[in-house]
C-alpha cells in the first residue's frame, strides 16, 4: 500500500474522509460542529489535524474562503 498510494492505510483512509467533508462544506449540507462527525473521524482534533495537513487551512477557514469567493486550493 506503501508503494502504490504513498502513504499508509490511516493516512490514505483520512485523505478520503477529509475530501468527503469538503464535499459537505462546499455542498452547505452540514454543520460544522457535526462535520468531523459526519466526514467519519472520532474527534474534532483528529479532523481539524487532517483536514489542515491535507488543505492547508482549517475547515473554518476554508468556509470563510469559499463564502469571499476567493478560493484558491
């Protein structure tokens, strides 16, 4: 799995947790508070780790980027 993906499994399983959970935040279909929930990781911080190492910026700013328009990821 190492070879073929690039990673191992716990970081290749969150990579899809954390694209799914920009689909809610794009598709405006959950909280925020909810979302760590709803996108599968146990804790908020799990997510907020993820979702920062895979996008770059936390999921409340990537809302806020998204509601200026001026996304750039």
């Amino acid at each position: 799995m190492n070879n073929y993906f690039g990673c191992n499994f716990k970081q290749l399983i969150n990579s899809y947790r954390v694209k799914y959970a920009k689909s809610l935040l794009d598709g405006d279909r959950c909280l925020v508070k909810d979302l760590f929930k709803e996108s599968g990781f146990v804790s908020k911080s799990a997510f907020y780790t993820a979702f920062h190492k895979r996008m770059g910026i936390t999921p409340l700013k990537y809302l806020a980027t998204k509601s200026d328009g001026g996304m750039n990821l």
